[in-house]
C-alpha cells in the first residue's frame, strides 16, 4: 500500500435481510442462513410465484417521528437508521467541522415503493390524493440531501447510481474526496428497497429471479450448479470514513482499511454481462494496483455472485484469470442476503471489513454443488478461518458498470 492513501472505516451500520446490526449480520452471513420468503399478491398470475428477502426486525419507531414513517419511503428509512447506527459507532466525539464533512450515497432505483404507491393514489384519487412532498421523496438525491441535514454535513453530498455496483461505487467515491483532500470525514454507502409489485414484475419479465418456491433455502445459491436466479431484497449500509492517519492520530478504532478502489464499464450489453470478463478483470486489476496489492497477496474474495447462470460464470471466469488459478476462497453474500441492488456493494462492504480484520472467510448459503464450469475455491458449509489479509470486493452492474474495493486489517 502506498503510504498515506489508505483509509480508515472507523464506524459501520446495517439494515439488511439477515441483521439489522453489523454483529446481526456477520452471524447470519457466517452461519449460512438464508432469508428468502415467498411473495404473494393476488395480482400476480399462478404461474409467476417468486421470492423475497426482507428486513424482518428493522423498528424505524427509534430513529423517526410519526410524521416521518408517514412521509418517508421504506428505503430512506432503512438508509437514514444504517446512517445513524453508523455515526454512533465511532469513538469519540471529535469530528471536523461541518464544512469538512461530505456523503455519498449510491442506490440503484431508490424510492421505488413511494413511486408506485403514489401512481396508484393519483390513478384513483386524482391530484388532491397525491403527496405534497412526493418530489422530495423520490428524487434520486433525497437520501444524500436528508443525510446532509440529520448530520449537519456541508461539504460534497453526492448520489452515485451505478445500478448493482452503487454501493461500492459511492465507498470509492468517499475514499477519492479523502485523498484529494475534499473533506476529511465521510458518510458513504448505499440503499434499495424493490419489494413492490411493479418492480418485480418488471424483473420477473427478465427472467433474472429464482422461482425455487419449494424451497426458499435453496433460493438464492451463487456459483451452485442449479442456480436459477437471484432473490430480491431490501437493505442499506454505510460506513464512516477517515484518513487512517488522521484516525490513528484521534486514538480512534479503526474496523478496516479501504486501501484500493476502482470502476470501470464493460461497454457490451445494457443487462448482460461480457462473458469474457474483460471489463471485470480490468476493474480488479485497478483495484489491486490502486492499493499497492499483487494479485497473489489477495487472501480472500467477496464476489458480487447474484446467482444467475451468465453473470456468476463470467465472474468466476474473471477472478479465475485474475488469480491465475491460485485456491483463494470465495464467498458470496447475497446467498445470506437476497440482491439488494444499490445496498448490496455497501453491505458487502461491511461484511468484507469484518472478513480482513477477523481473518474469516463466510461461507456460501445453499451451495450443495458447485458449478464444474466455475473454477473457483467457493466456501460451502462451514467459515473458514485464514489468516488477516487483503479482501477483494467486487460488484459487477447491469449495463457494465464495474466497481472493487481492497479491505485490509486496521
């Protein structure tokens, strides 16, 4: 690593299916539960049965008025609780000044719900049924914005929207307004909620989701040989950011180090991936040469792995090339999770901060057998422990859009 570029995560939050605590989180993630559920709704036809994947245990009654539950989408919520959980995990209560203090927030559709809720309302009710605030709401900026105002942050509030890879992309784009001096604590990660009728039927007209309603454990099973699809969910998770010389100086405890980021496009299809996994390798190429890590340092990989047929083999083709076929082990998230979308990269994030600093590789949730196709050492059944090493994030987007992240010990 090259000195003076890396950066701390000195707090962390989640809301996600699985934990809504990091601590929550990780033991789901670790013990391979799954949290897929059948959705149901009369307006769907017989054939066309799909899964979710919820956060069950979120109380949004501690961090919002009446008011707000009213008046803010499902998303915001979980966004704004992962925020403030995040800002309270830091020690200590020495922050900078409000005008070195900056977001970035990454989302893929944002508030979906509150768009199809108030359609409804305004297809019914006329104008007098719509929400006087509905702009605000849905505005892809909302989060940033009311992030902004809650923590009294002045500097640089960004949205990041790079589909599937928004999450990590927004945690690199925090990272580059710490080097480059544009601030000197940032609040960054990401948010979705798709669980609405008219989101999953325009996925269900993809055919990218898992139908395996029989068994909703086996739903969401990345690089497995019979994996059909990805699980929907909902989620956020932001971390806190500090140059790791600054936090080391403040005696803060630092959870991880962000050491290298990049993004690139693939430039092949609006949704399909490239399956030569050229746009993928060159994205984690960047990465690894961004954080000063060769290819065969890297201790572990937490794949973005959604469980659709093309898009985990051309990963698993990438990382293959990349580590030139060296047995590094491989865990995939959204088994635990479900795909959230915008929230996914920032999740991945957390969990791949605990798997550097605690030396713990997660196993994959109902992976019974591993594709022969994908080369790849995928961790199945049990965590494994390895020693504290460089992390790989990966988080590959429709249209292309690739982002990575290197994690490191504190």
């Amino acid at each position: 690593m090259r000195a003076g570029r890396d950066v701390a995560v000195v707090g962390a939050g989640v809301k996600a299916p699985g934990g809504t605590t990091v601590d929550a989180l990780w033991e789901s993630v670790c013990a391979a539960r799954s949290t897929a559920e059948p959705y149901r709704d009369e307006r769907l036809p017989a054939d066309a049965a799909l899964l979710v994947s919820r956060v069950t245990d979120f109380d949004p009654a501690p961090y919002f008025s009446a008011v707000e539950r009213r008046r803010l989408d499902r998303a915001l919520q979980l966004a704004l609780a992962a925020a403030r959980d995040a800002v309270d995990d830091v020690e200590g209560s020495r922050w900078p000044p409000p005008e070195r203090r900056a977001v970035v927030c990454g989302l893929g559709y944002g508030a979906a719900a509150t768009w199809e809720e108030q359609h409804t309302r305004l297809l019914g009710g006329g104008l007098r049924a719509l929400a006087p605030l509905t702009v605000a709401v849905v505005m892809p900026s909302a989060a940033a914005s009311l992030l902004s105002l809650r923590h009294e942050i002045r500097g640089p509030s960004l949205t990041v929207s790079a589909a599937c890879a928004s999450g990590t992309a927004a945690v690199g784009q925090a990272v580059e307004l710490l080097r480059n001096g544009a601030a000197d604590v940032v609040l960054a990660g990401g948010l979705d909620s798709m669980i609405s009728y008219g989101v999953l039927c325009a996925f269900l007209k993809l055919d990218v989701m898992s139908r395996r309603t029989d068994r909703p454990d086996l739903a969401s099973r990345p690089f497995d040989a019979e994996r059909d699809g990805f699980v929907m969910g909902e989620g956020a998770a932001f971390v806190v950011l500090q140059r790791t010389t600054d936090a080391r100086a403040q005696g803060r405890r630092i959870l991880a180090r962000v050491t290298g980021h990049a993004q690139t496009s693939d430039a092949h299809h609006l949704v399909a991936p490239d399956p030569t996994g050229q746009g993928a390798v060159r994205c984690m190429q960047a990465t690894l040469a961004d954080a000063g890590v060769p290819p065969d340092d890297v201790g572990s990989v937490n794949a973005h792995a959604t469980g659709t047929v093309m898009g985990d083999l051309a990963e698993g083709r990438a990382l293959d090339r990349l580590l030139r076929g060296r047995g590094v082990p491989v865990t995939a998230v959204k088994a635990t999770t479900g795909h959230l979308v915008g929230a996914s990269g920032a999740v991945e994030t957390v969990v791949a901060a605990c798997s550097a600093a605690r030396g713990v590789v997660p196993p994959v949730a109902g992976l019974c057998r591993p594709d022969p196709a994908i080369p790849l050492d995928v961790v199945a059944g049990r965590a494994r422990r390895i020693s504290p090493s460089p992390v790989l994030s990966t988080s590959f987007g429709f249209g292309g859009a690739n982002a990575c992240l290197v994690l490191e010990p504190g």
